[in-house]
C-alpha cells in the first residue's frame, strides 16, 4: 500500500504540487492523469524516493520514502519519463546489470532476467543493440528493468507517450497482465490510455488533487444528461404526446417537421437508456422511427472539464480558479533556469539506489550516459548500419 499525504513539492516559488494526499490499495491498477505540468512527474519522483518533497511524506508499506528508502524501494519498480536505458547495450546485457545494480542474488540473476524478458515480450530481442530497438521495444525493456526483482508495486510514468496506437495497445496489454498480480500506477495526460486497463483514477491538475474514485463513478458523479435525436414517421403533435408520456425524460423540443416525419431532441439522465422505451411507445401507436442518435459526453470530456483552468468540476471541489494557472506562467521560466541544479541532483533515476546496489554505472563499458557512448561508440559503427545487428555477447 501506497500513502501519500499532504505533498507538497516547490521549485522555488513556483508550486508544482500543492498538498496532495491519495492511498493506493495493493493488487490494483491506477490511472495518475493530468494535463502536461500538472505535476504527475514531480509526483512521481517523490513516490519512488528520486525526489525529495518540500513539505509531506510517501509511505511505502508502512516505510517512509525518506527516512527509511532501502525498506521503502525494495517493493518498487519505476519506468521514469524518461527510461534509464543504455543505448549501447543490449537488453540481456542491461537487464542483468538492473539485477545486480538492485542486489538480486547472483545465482538467480540468469533466471530472474530470462523471466523479466519472458513476461515483457523481448526474449525475440535480447542480443540487439537497446538502440536499433523500436520505441515499443525499447518502452518494454524500459518495464522489464522496473520488473527486475518482482516489485510488489510498479510505477510507470507515461509507458505510452511517443508510441503508435498499435505499440500502445500492446503496452496496455502488457500493462494489463502485469497487473493482475502487483500494483501498477501508471500515469498519462490522456484519459482514454487509462480508462480500458485501470479500475481507479487520481486526477490532478495544476498541482491540486481534483479527483480520486473509480473511473465509474467519477464519470457518474459528472456526466451530464443523455441527449436523444429521433426521427419518427408521424406528426409533431403525436410525437409530443407519446414522449411526454415517457418517465424519465427532462426536456423535449421537436426540432423540424414535414408534416408526416417530425424530428425531436430529448434529454434524459445519463442513468437510464431510453432507447427501447422510446422506440415501443411509438410503435404501440404504429409509428415508425427512422433514425435514433445518442450523444453522451465522452470520458474524455469530463476529464478536459475536471483538469480545465479554472474547473469547478472536482467532486469535493477542489477547483481553484484561474489565478493558479497565472502564477504558473509568471514564474515558471525563471524557476526552470535555477533549479536545473535540482534535476541535476536528486531527479535522477539509476536502479542501483532500488535494493540498495552502490555502483552507478554499468561495469567498464563507460556509457554512463548517451552523450558518452557517441564519443566511446566503437562498437556503434560496426552496427549502426542498419537492420543487421550483431550480438555483443559471442552471439551462441
Ligand atoms: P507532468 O509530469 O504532469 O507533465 P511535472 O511534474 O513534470 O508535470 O511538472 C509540474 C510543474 O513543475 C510544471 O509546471 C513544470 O514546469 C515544473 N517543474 C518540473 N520540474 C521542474 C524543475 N526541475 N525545476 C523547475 N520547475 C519544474
Ligand atoms: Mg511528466
């Protein structure tokens, strides 16, 4: 189980996140959404122990991010925004320095990384270069470094931004199966990503928690009326009888008429479904309906509605009004240029800090980084060729 409570994360005087308290019950998949900048990442950072918040704490099954991290990142694995992978390698190679760098037993690390790539799709890939992998391939390997050593809780922080909608379907899948036995969070600035794979949803939204229910009720608590257009072989006069005798209906207007086929809007609560209702009362009067539209706001409507600037929307109202949104833009440029430092510091995610490894980089092959492994890319030209990739290890 996951706690948050009472986050608050400044750089400098901007506010990224703003008193943000929301549980995360073990075993379920989440949906963390926001607008770009609503501070998903921020949040995320500080869950994981990457981060550190300006006022609040994270509780990791009982443990303190911050007080105690080693107990506190044993049961988490983290997909940062942007994936800790080195080009250079290959996922084999990769995967088995993850499994050192977080302290898995040294007798086990063959099997834990063969099932690693197993559950993730990429054992097909193991011996290509991490950097001739596609980005659906790549994002897996990503997942399947936050998997090494079977975390109890995995966060994954965009797993499909950048992909193509059939990559991102096969990374909902996948997130979908990872998730039937550990708890997954997974964040995203659309609702759609999140709404087929996760039961529950924690919406922020200029740092602010503006939503934290199942995707169900929180469509409920904010769906708005059902609006039905209809088209009936009859008079407008018949039409209007036959609908206000109809229970559930609000309003109705007849919308055009030729005299022997009439046009209608009705509007009627999200909770019912008029459809067969409407179409037998007017069929016990031998009429028949032509067409028969629904419009129902869109899951995707009422997440733009709740994250909005100025949004009042939230259920325990928690909007806040324009003002926030302004103070953002004042100071953001500012703030960005004197914390670089900060993301320089604590903001980076290495996997030897999960399970309490020491080592930072992967042993002699010095591409601590991708700037470095351009200068250092021997290997590179003999496989940057294209399609042809050649295995590092002695390609059995
Ligand atoms: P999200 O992941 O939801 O897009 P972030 O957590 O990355 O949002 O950012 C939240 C806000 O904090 C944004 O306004 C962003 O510009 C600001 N921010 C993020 N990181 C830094 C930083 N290192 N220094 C200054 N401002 C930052
Ligand atoms: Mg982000």
């Amino acid at each position: 189980m996951i706690e948050v409570r009472h986050l608050t994360k400044k750089y400098g005087k901007h506010t990224a996140v703003e008193d943000i308290s929301f549980t995360v019950e073990p075993g379920k998949i989440y949906g963390f959404l926001g607008p770009n900048g609503a501070g998903k990442s921020t949040t995320m950072n500080i869950i994981t122990g990457c981060l550190a918040p300006t006022e609040g704490e994270v509780l990791i099954d009982g443990h303190s991010v911050l007080d105690e991290p080693i107990e506190a990142k044993r049961a988490v694995g983290y997909l940062p925004e942007v994936p800790p992978l080195y080009p250079e390698m290959t996922p084999e190679e990769y995967l088995r320095f993850v499994a050192e760098a977080k302290g898995v037993r040294r007798d086990m690390i063959a099997e834990e990384v063969e099932g690693v790539m197993a559950s993730t799709g990429i054992t097909d890939m193991r011996r290509r270069l991490i950097r001739s992998l596609s980005k659906g391939y790549k994002q897996r390997v990503g997942i399947a470094q936050a998997m090494i050593g079977d975390p109890d809780i995995v966060i994954l922080d965009e797993p499909t931004e950048g992909l193509d909608p059939q990559q991102r379907a096969e990374i909902r899948d996948l997130i979908g199966t990872l998730g039937k036995d550990r708890t997954v969070i997974l964040s995203s600035h659309v609702l759609s990503e999140v709404q087929e794979i996760c039961e529950n949803i924690i919406v922020i939204s200029h740092g602010k928690l503006v939503a934290d229910d199942t995707v169900e009720n929180i469509s409920r608590s904010l769906r708005q009326d059902i609006t039905m257009t209809l088209t009936v072989m009859a008079t407008p006069e018949e039409v209007e009888s036959v609908i206000s005798g109809i229970e559930g209906v609000k309003s109705f207007s007849i919308v055009s008429t030729n005299g022997s086929e009439t046009s209608a809007k009705i509007k009627y609560g999200s909770e019912l479904d008029l459809r067969e209702t409407v179409t037998f009362a007017f069929s016990d009067i031998r009429r028949a309906v032509v067409s028969m539209g629904i419009e129902e706001e869109s899951l995707e409507d009422i997440f733009l509605k709740l994250t909005s600037d100025g949004a009042d929307a939230s259920p325990d109202g928690a909007g806040t009004g324009g003002e926030d949104a302004e103070d953002a833009e004042d100071t953001e440029d500012a703030e960005d240029e004197e914390y670089d430092e900060d993301e320089d510091g604590d903001l980076k995610y290495d996997p030897a800090d999960y399970i309490g490894g020491t080592d930072s980089g992967p042993g002699g092959t010095g591409t601590e980084d991708t700037e470095g492994a351009e200068e250092i890319g021997k290997t590179e030209e003999k496989n940057s060729d294209g399609g042809d990739y050649k295995p590092l290890f002695g390609g059995k």
